[in-house]
C-alpha cells in the first residue's frame, strides 16, 4: 500500500527518480543524437568528453560531464 502522506511521496521521488552517474552507449545515443564513430572523432579532437572504461569490453561516460557539454551545442555540432 502506498502511504498517501505527502512526505513520503517527496522522499520516493527524490531517493528513487535519480539520474544515472554513467551513461552507457546506448543512452548516451538517445541523449545527443551522435552516432558512435563520429563520437570517436570528436573525442579525438577534444570535442567530446572522454570515455570511462568500466571493464575489458564495457564503456561509459560520467553524466555530469555530458551535461556540462550540453550547455555548449556549438562544440557538438
């Protein structure tokens, strides 16, 4: 049974509806809207925040780091 409560509701929205840390390939496609290879060529030349390698054959990049280059499109674009 859910508690009607209005706290309780802030505290399962706030402690349950969080941002992820890492995105992994596939969200990250779905947020920018880069393919992969041409985002391999812009982390080459700088232009795109560098990828954090979680294992041997998984990838990902840190959420603040996108988030912070969302704010500048002109270097994405």
């Amino acid at each position: 049974m859910i508690c009607p409560c209005p706290a309780s509701r802030a505290f399962e929205e706030s402690a349950f509806m969080t941002e992820p840390l890492l995105l992994f390939p596939e969200q990250l496609d779905a947020l920018t809207g880069i393919c992969d290879r041409t985002r391999m060529r812009m982390e080459k030349r700088d232009l795109f925040p560098r990828r954090v390698k979680i294992s041997p054959q998984r990838i990902a990049w840190c959420r603040s780091d996108i988030d912070e280059g969302a704010g500048d499109p002109g270097g994405w674009a």
